[in-house]
C-alpha cells in the first residue's frame, strides 16, 4: 500500500497550509466548537466525549487510507468520492434540522478523484464486470467524472468551502486537510484571507441560481 510523503514535504503545499501544532493553531471561530475537539482529536489524541446529540457533521472522501477519530454518536458523516458533497445538500439541511451547527470539510492529500483519467478505464470494466453494458457503463462513468473529478486537492477543497459558505449562509464551515501520511490535520492558509470573504459575499439570502443550479 502506498503512503505519500508529509505534506510539509510536497512542493505541491508549500506555504499553502499550517499545522496545528497547539490550540493556538486552530482558528478562533472554531475554539470551544466540536470542530475543536475533532482536531484535538485528531491530531493529539484527545478524548472525544458523545453528547447523543451531535451538532457536527463531517463531510470527506471515501479514502480507506484515513480513519475518522470520532466516536458513536458523536457527529453525522458524509463520505463520498473526493470529499464534497455536491448532490447530497439535502442530507445537510437534514442534519441542521438536528442541530447541526459545525460542518467540518476534510480533503487530503494523494486522492483519487485528482488521478480520475487515469483511473476511468478500470472505474468502466467495473461495471462492466457487474453486467452493465458497455456504452452504458461509459456514459455513465462520464457523467459522474464531471461531478467527482478534481484537478487539485487544496484548490477543490477551497472551491466547495465557498461553495457550501454561499449555500448555508449560518452554518459554520471548516475546511480541514488531512495528511496520509501521519493522518494529522492542517488548516488551509486561505481560510484567514480576506479574499476568500470577498468570494464568498456578504448577506444572509441565498441566490435563487445557486438553488436552482443543484443537482
């Protein structure tokens, strides 16, 4: 099985992320949060304590080589192929209507989804494999690479972050990134840039073409 390198070690991340090393490290919105604990969790071992009543939800990729440090009861999880969760933004409004406050967005390093042409033939003979015909298989396959394919592990993850911040205007994001190798959290440096606030707009409304647009 292959382990990729420290991210501190890939020329791909240089200067674009920040280890949490202390509480210090974590950005103040997120203090005193589940969000919090989830990191502390995460990269320090911290016990996590289940409240029953989870106010949570992580969302991030389908990646075997990354395990989730939450307990029972702890929070609501997404995992789907690259880590977004276009498609499933219901599935939020669900959750919010649980309590949900904190959505914590984790990519990482190394994923499929940014290697997807590559991959494409073998994804196809898969269904192929489990009876679907061919043309249909690859239509199929086409489809969904348009949705699950990233160019870029950071950059995707910065784009769903404004894309969730625009959708769910009082829910709290935290874009997290996970390094495989040690399986510590680092939090993406644009997160503090006030060009980011500046891409994702002001107001409490949601524009009626981001609705629309949903898949």
């Amino acid at each position: 099985m292959y382990i990729p390198p420290p991210v501190r070690a890939d020329e791909k991340y240089r200067d674009l992320l920040t280890v949490v090393e202390s509480r210090q490290d974590i950005p103040q919105e997120w203090q005193g949060t589940p969000i919090e604990c989830l990191i502390m969790a995460q990269n320090f071992g911290w016990p996590i304590q289940s409240t029953g009543k989870p106010e949570l939800l992580i969302a991030t990729c389908i990646e075997f080589r990354y395990a989730l440090p939450v307990p029972r009861m702890y929070s609501y999880v997404i995992r789907r192929a690259s880590g977004r969760v276009i498609g499933s933004e219901f599935s939020v409004g669900y959750t919010i209507a649980q309590g949900v406050k904190y959505l914590a967005v984790i990519g990482h390093n190394d994923c499929g989804m940014s290697q997807l042409e590559a991959k494409k033939a073998g994804v196809i003979e898969a269904f192929v494999s489990q009876g679907w015909p061919r043309d249909a298989a690859e239509q199929y396959v086409a489809k969904q690479a348009t949705r699950h394919a990233i160019a870029d592990e950071l950059l995707a993850l910065k784009e769903e972050y404004i894309r969730l911040r625009k959708i769910f205007r009082q829910l709290v994001v935290a874009p997290l990134f996970v390094c495989l190798h040690d399986s510590r959290f680092y939090v993406p440096n644009w997160v503090s840039d006030p060009e980011t606030e500046k891409l994702i707009g002001d107001g409490s409304a949601v524009d009626l073409e981001i609705i629309d647009g949903l898949p």
